[in-house]
C-alpha cells in the first residue's frame, strides 16, 4: 500500500469516527496525513512528503496501531504521540498542558511586523505560558530579548522547561510560577503576549470529548470568558515600558470583548484561516482603563 493510500484510508476511519479536529489539525484529511506519517517514520516537517513510498509491514501495522488508539480513546493526537507544532517548531506535549496552536504563532516568526516596532524589543512576557510554546518561539524569533514565562500551573510550567531546554533557550527564557503579574509585581516588558483562558460557562459545558484530557484551567474563562482578559486589560500597562504593546489571543470571547471596551481601539491581527480573534494594544491605549 501506497503512503497517500493509506492516508485515504485513515481519513474515512476519523470521519467514520465522528472525532473532533483542533489540535493541530482542523479536519480529517489532515490529521490523517499527520498520523501516517508519524507512526510511519516519516519526517512530519518535510514540506514534500514522500506519498508515494510503499510502506512495510510495519509501517501499516504502526499506523493502524496509532489509529486504534486515535479512536478509542479520543484523545488529541498530539497526546498520543507527545509531539506538536507551532510557528515552525516541534514541542513536546503531555496532559499537563494543552495542546500548541495559539494562532498568535502565526505572528512570531515575523515578529509582529507590522504592528510591533523593529528592533525595539528587548524583553517580553509569556503569561498564560502553558507548554512554553509561544515563550520558547518567542526567544528564537528574538534571539537579542530575554523571555518571562508565566503559568499558575507548576505541572505546565514542567512541560515548558523540557520544551525551553530542547530548543536551548533556557538562558533566555525565564518561567515563573503565579497568577497573572502576582510573581512580577515590578518588572516591565516591551513585548506582553498571551493566550489566557477565555472559553464561557457556556461553552465550557459544549466542549468535544478531546478538550476533556486538556487542563481545564487552561480554558474556563468564566460566565462570558473574560475572567482573565478583564484583569490582564486593566493591569497590563503597569507592566509595560512606554512603546510596549500587548498581544492577546481572546478566541470566542472575541465578541465580549469588543462589548465590554467600546472605547478601546483593538488592532484585530486577521489569521490564515480568516479569523480575528487575536488583539494588540499599545501601553498607552491600556492606560485609559488602568
């Protein structure tokens, strides 16, 4: 069998399935490509993957093998297999933290150009750090600035330490246990990004069975999402030097957002998928509510 075959073939048994695709993928043919070519030794990051190859025995068995563990489980992918991507970069992931795909990671490796200034960003802030993810990209996108990484969870922050010594970053980025600025009363930074819990009661009680193995910290953002993101909004300029600028992934409490600050003028960032769901504010602009 084919390589692309047997990707047709995973792809009939997720659809067949009825999972839920948002891990690293957003639909069935996809993850079904991602799960070929990692339980059959293929290179995940080759821009041209070799569909064509004939696969062993092995290969169809490994395959089949992760498949079955896809389906019965339910369990993300990225889980299974403790391994994402995001902005260019593979992570090791595990439960203790969710899964890598902020779509600010789509703005790091062109540093936010152009709503960030070049060459003016020496220090910044990972709130919300998780698996260190967007900390860690962070550091390699901005080789000259020194990284702050926050969490509340000691158990994430354990996933962000094995991520920032894979990709050698530990002299630059710095994790910090605490709640929100709690553990950085007197630091300012340049740079604050964050991707903060902001899903509603609402819809924290609609999640698929795949958000179930996540943390659920990582996503309950309170009645209408915006536990986290009102603090963050009216303390953040505290925390930032003069020309800072914060970047915040609001998701679906997009919205709620824009109901609760008419009066704040949001830079929605458009993403490849077409969604606005990510904000920036200058220092000043967060200083009207401070």
């Amino acid at each position: 069998m084919l390589l692309e075959e047997m990707v047709v073939q995973v792809a009939d048994e997720l659809v067949g399935a009825d999972l839920f695709f948002g891990h690293g993928t957003d639909n069935a043919f996809d993850e079904a490509a991602w799960l070929a070519l990692e339980a059959g030794g293929f290179d995940v990051g080759d821009p041209e993957p070799p569909w064509e190859s004939v696969l062993d025995k092995r290969q169809i068995e490994n395959i089949q093998a992760l498949l079955e563990r896809r389906l019965t489980t339910r369990q993300p992918l990225a889980y299974l297999i403790n391994r994402a991507w995001f902005a260019g970069h593979e992570f090791f992931i595990d439960e203790r933290a969710i899964v890598p795909r902020s779509h600010i990671g789509e703005w790091i490796p062109d540093r936010f150009e152009p709503w960030l200034p070049a060459g003016e960003v020496k220090s910044m802030l990972d709130l919300c750090t998780g698996s260190g993810c967007i900390a860690v990209a962070l550091a390699l996108a901005f080789p000259e600035a020194q990284v702050d990484a926050s969490d509340l969870s000691t158990a994430a922050l354990e996933v962000a330490a094995i991520n920032a010594r894979h990709h050698g970053v530990t002299e630059r980025v710095r994790l910090v246990e605490g709640d929100l600025f709690s553990a950085l009363p007197d630091r300012r930074y340049d740079l604050i990004v964050c991707n903060p819990p902001y899903v509603s009661d609402v819809l924290m009680r609609a999640l698929p069975d795949e958000y179930r193995f996540e943390p659920e910290l990582a996503f309950a953002g309170g009645d209408q999402g915006l536990d986290f993101i009102d603090r963050l909004l009216r303390e953040a300029s505290h925390h930032l030097n003069p020309n800072g600028m914060l970047i915040v992934e609001a998701g679906s409490a997009q919205p709620a957002v824009e109901n609760a600050y008419p009066d704040l003028p949001f830079i929605w960032l458009m993403s490849e998928s077409e969604e606005a769901v990510v904000f920036a504010l200058t220092a000043a602009e967060l200083a009207r509510i401070a």
